[in-house]
C-alpha cells in the first residue's frame, strides 16, 4: 500500500511541524495554505463550519501535498471517530477531554474489536483505498491516526497524568484560552495557576514520551514552546490572517489618502 509519512512518524522524526487551523471550509484556500508550506492543517469542526463532507474534500485535496490533514471533531461521539478515520484523517484532536474515563472511551472507539469498539466497514472507505489495499490497511489501521485529546479545562490539568497514561492517547494539545477561562483568569497567561496548570501537563506528555502542541500565546512564544518539548505549533488561522491582511491593506489606503487630501 502506498502511503504518505504519517503524522507520527513527522512528529517522532523531524522538526515541530507548522500548523495552520482552518475553521472555514475552502478547498482552494487549504490547497494554498499546502504549498505555501504549512506542515499541517487543522480542520475544525468544533469552533468553525466543517462538516465530514468537509472533511473529506479537503482531506483529498491535500493528499496532493505535502501537507497533513488532522481534524477537530465537535464533541465526544464515540462512533464519530470510525468514520473520521475511514475518511483518512491523520489526526483526531477530541475538545475538552477531562478525565481518563473519557479518554479511555475515545481510544476504544479507534481500536476494532475485540481491542475496542469502532464498526467495521474497513472495504468500503477511503483510508484503505476502497478496499484495494484492505490488507495492508489491516496491519496497522490504528498506527495511522494520531489521537490527541485537548486538555482545555482545570479538572483536565489535574487529571493530566491519568489522561496521558492511556494507551491508544497519543498526545495532548494545550487550550490556552480555555484554560485559563476554567482557571478564573481568562487570557492573562501570567498568573501563577496558568503556569503551573500548563507545567502539569508538559510533566505528564513528556514523562509518557507523548506529543505536545499549542498556539504560541503571550509568554509562550515559538522558542518558548520548543524549549519545552512542544512539537505541534498552531501558528495561524484563517479569520484572523484574513482579517490581518485586510485592516492593514485598509489602513495603507486611508494613509495614502489622507496625506494626499493635506497636501491639496
């Protein structure tokens, strides 16, 4: 079967991968974000408009990249997680998971039986090829798709030792906004609680020898977040790119004019 070098096997490998989040369905604007040279794009479902069709057409879109498809599923639906998988996905990132029951559950849910609980249609989807690289696919059909559970809430921090310690939990992903909102200081990532609150949870992925990821934020900054054993870096989304590149362009213009109104 041929495949692309898994999430994994980059994470594990090579340098922290540049992740771009896309929270609105465009294939053009994924293919562009590709070649541009994002090393992942996160597809998300939870704060923005995927859909799985969504997912699916970009999914197959980057295929002809270089590029890395790793989706955010909007809520903890167990039976969701199968059909992510037969999409393609390289990655699921599950929102605020809290404790390790919930991660047990999304791990089985990945795992045919008798190891879990994800229906078996494995002929029919598109990770093994529609079924003509069925076995091949069947060697390994966990080992392609990363899970990595958001810890985003102050029971999760605590519980981040039990969490990491589940087999089938490949990483952790750091909500700083949601963190500290459930810590009682929404976006002052300064206070005391914050610090020891993201600690905990580095402490628990490294000793684990797990991935971790997180959007540079202030105080924790790209060279910050390396130091610190992150590997997957959300860099950038789409709204605020956008909205960037629009106030600036804006802004140029209004210069331009009004030094062109002075000097009439």
């Amino acid at each position: 079967m041929t495949t692309r070098t898994t999430l994994r096997h980059r994470l594990k490998t090579g340098r922290a991968l540049i992740t771009f989040l896309q929270t609105r369905s465009n294939l053009t604007l994924a293919e562009m974000a590709a070649l541009c040279g994002y090393d992942v794009l996160l597809l998300d479902g939870e704060h923005g408009l995927f859909t799985q069709k969504d997912y699916l057409d970009t999914v197959q879109v980057l295929a002809s990249t270089g590029a890395l498809a790793i989706v955010r599923v909007p809520s903890h639906d167990p039976q969701a997680l199968g059909q992510y998988m037969d999409i393609g996905v390289d990655g699921i990132v599950v929102p605020n998971v809290s404790t390790a029951d919930q991660a047990r559950t999304l791990a089985n849910a990945m795992e045919y039986p008798p190891a879990g609980t994800r229906g078996f249609g494995a002929a029919l989807h598109r990770a093994t090829h529609y079924g003509l690289d069925l076995a091949a696919y069947l060697q390994a059909p966990r080992e392609r798709v990363m899970l990595l559970p958001l810890i985003e809430s102050a029971v999760g921090a605590a519980n981040a030792e039990e969490i990491l310690a589940i087999e089938g939990v490949d990483g952790v992903i750091i909500g700083p906004w949601d963190l500290s909102t459930s810590l009682g200081c929404t976006g002052d990532f300064s206070q005391p609680a914050y610090g020891q609150a993201v600690s905990r949870i580095e402490r628990a992925a490294r000793a684990r020898g797990k991935i971790l990821g997180t959007a540079p934020h202030p105080g924790y900054t790209i060279d910050a977040l390396i130091s610190r054993g992150h590997r997957l870096l959300i860099l950038d989304d789409d709204i605020s790119l956008v909205c960037e590149a629009l106030t600036a362009k804006v802004k140029q213009a209004k210069a331009s004019l009004d030094t062109a109104g002075s000097t009439q």
